[in-house]
C-alpha cells in the first residue's frame, strides 16, 4: 500500500500554505461528518515557543471546513488537564481567539466521564478516553517537537496522549518505565483511536528541539505537512528532523503493527523538496541509546532538580505525577524513592521550575 505525505513552505502564508499542504493530497470534508480538529495544546506555552500547535493552522482548517458547508469543533486534553484547565489554557496560547474567529466552538474533554474502551494491547487492556472524540471524525493537528522519554513527538503521540482525559494520562506513563514499554503502549491506546481520525496536519512552522515537548527551544522552519495517515506523517517529519524514523520508539512499533506504512520508502512525498534540519535531541541521552537496544536501565537515567525560585507551588505536577512522589509544601519536593522518571512534572510545569540534568549525580530536593 501507498502513502502520501505533503510537505509545504509556510512562511508567509499559513492559510494557504495549510490548504495546498491538503489540497496535494487529495482530501475533502467527509460529506455528512461531524469533524473535531485535535491540535497540541500540553500546556499554556505559545506556538511560538514551539510547544503548542500554531493557532493560525486551526484556524485555516476551520475555514477551509466551513468552505465545504461544514462546521469543525476543536478540543483537546492538555497534560493534567481538570474542568476548565483546557480553556485557560486555550484562552492564553491564542487559541480560543482563533477558534472564536473562525465561528467554531471549544469542546473540552474533561466536561464528561471517560468512555471505556476495550483494547487488544500487548500492554494497555483498557483504558479511559475522551467521550466527544466518538462523536466525532478526528483532524489531528500535532506540533513537530523533540520529547525527552519519546525522543520526538507527532501525529500519533497526540492522537494517544491527547484523548485521555486529565490524570488518566498517568496509565500510560506508570506502564511505559522504558522507551519499549511507553512504545508499545502508546501504539496500544493509538490502534483503538486510528479508525477516527480522516486528516492529519503537522504544524512544523515554528517547532522544538532539545528537552522538549515543553523545555526545549523554538526552531523556526516554516513548513506545513498533510496526510491521512498519522504514522507516515511522523516518518517524513522526524526524516525531515534528521533522525531516521525506525529510531523513534513508538514509530517502530507501530510499524511492526502494520498501523501505516513499513518504512519511508512506502510513501510518496508531495510538494516543496526539504533539506534535512538536523534537530538538537533531548540532553535524556540514555533514551537515544536505550531505544536502539529495546531495553532501559532507570538507574542511569538522568535526574530532575527543581528551580525553587522559579515554582509557585500551583500544584501542576503533583497532580500530574503517576507515582504520587510529589507533594506541595510552599513549593514542590518529590520522594526521589516513588519517582519512576517519567517526566511528566517536567512536561506539565508551565514556569520552567523543573530542570533534567545532563549530571546523573544531581537530584531534586
């Protein structure tokens, strides 16, 4: 089988650049669908610095919907996410804005219990996903970025994480202890949601490298990518970040699934040609290596140190955290014994209090 990937300069256009990225390959609103455009809103960092999907691309697909006669809602679960959290955090990234403008409205995906949903996975039996999503078929809007446990992070990533609701987020990172582990259950939660999704659009006009999804730095490139497969996406944008996909955790897998295409060379790339921007990699070396061997040892992981200066003991990550090793007492202390190094404080602290370090000897008090 046939994939294809568009890949399309967005430099000065984001409109038009988001409608020849769909228009090349070939898709159309579903006649008689109700679509919900999924963009990556983690937490209330901007597109700008690289952490959150640009607003003006959703803002696009909403006009190019409503150009065909239909309407598009947009949601999305950002990292611990409770009632109300996904509109804070819409309304400070520029999003609500846009959604607003476009005569579209926010669905938040933390307003009603999760459905339930049986899973054939090889870790993952069940897990608790975001009922509008069923509603619905599904535009996935990821961003392009770096991620210090998955190495990068795209179409199927978001598609995964982004539809469970709030803490429920925590099953995924208690089970995935390893780069094989959060691989396989990833693929697990992304194999029941696949059948929903009819678009994905890859926001790499401004992306991130380095300790992302949400420390690392922005790193401008100004592309736009489409395709209706989120797996082929993720192979010919991470290409274009330099990497050779098959060294992504979690494409491997769901390679090895047959959930999209065997390898790069199964895809036809449409568009602007890209010259390779090799991205700077999350300084979590040990996962890079890790992932080539299927195996990780947390006891050479690097630790996290907290910036106390810098926390204002909202609380964010330990609410966030899977394991509970982490509690409020005027600012944030973890019980180095409960940690499992997920990470995840990092990726939901909004005010960069929490820092990995490159030493393996440093840890958070």
């Amino acid at each position: 089988m046939r994939y294809s990937v568009s890949v399309v300069d967005a430099k000065d256009d984001i409109r038009g650049a988001v409608a020849k990225a769909i228009d090349l390959i070939g898709w159309t609103p579903p006649a008689g669908e109700r679509l919900l455009v999924k963009p990556n809103m983690i937490n209330a960092k901007t597109s700008e610095e690289g952490a959150t999907t640009d607003p003006r691309v959703v803002l696009a697909i909403i006009d190019i919907v409503r150009a065909a006669g239909m309407n598009a809602w947009v949601g999305d679960s950002p990292g611990n996410a409770y009632p109300g959290k996904a509109r804070e955090v819409f309304s400070k990234t520029g999003m609500l804005e846009a959604i607003i403008k476009g005569g579209s409205e926010l669905v938040e995906f933390e307003g009603l219990p999760p459905k339930i949903v049986k899973l054939n996975g090889k870790l993952i039996k069940s897990i608790g996903l975001a009922r509008p999503i069923f509603d619905y078929r599904l535009i996935n809007v990821p961003k392009l970025k770096t991620h210090v446990q998955t190495i990068m992070t795209g179409a199927l990533k978001n598609l995964a994480l982004g539809c469970i609701p709030g803490s429920g987020k925590g099953v995924i990172h208690s089970v995935g202890k390893t780069p094989d582990r959060m691989a396989k259950a990833i693929v697990d939660v992304y194999s029941a949601i696949r059948p929903l999704v009819t678009l994905n659009v890859m926001d790499a006009v401004v992306c991130m490298e380095g300790n992302g999804p949400t420390g690392g730095d922005p790193l401008r490139l100004g592309k736009v990518l489409a395709s209706t497969d989120a797996l082929a996406l993720d192979m010919v944008s991470f290409s274009m970040a330099g990497l050779d996909p098959e060294d992504v955790p979690y494409v491997r897998e769901a390679s090895r699934r047959a959930l999209g295409p065997e390898d790069l060379d199964s895809i036809d790339i449409l568009g602007n040609a890209f010259s390779t921007v090799k991205f700077r990699l999350p300084s979590t070396f040990f996962s890079r290596v890790a992932s080539f061997a299927g195996s990780f040892s947390p006891s050479i992981s690097p630790s996290v140190s907290l910036i106390t200066s810098k926390c204002t003991g909202c609380g964010n990550c330990a609410q966030a955290c899977p394991a509970s090793a982490i509690t409020i007492e005027g600012y944030a202390k973890r019980d180095k014994s409960k940690c499992i190094k997920c990470y995840v404080c990092y990726e939901v602290c909004e005010h960069g209090a929490v820092k990995i370090n490159r030493s393996l000897s440093r840890i958070w008090p």
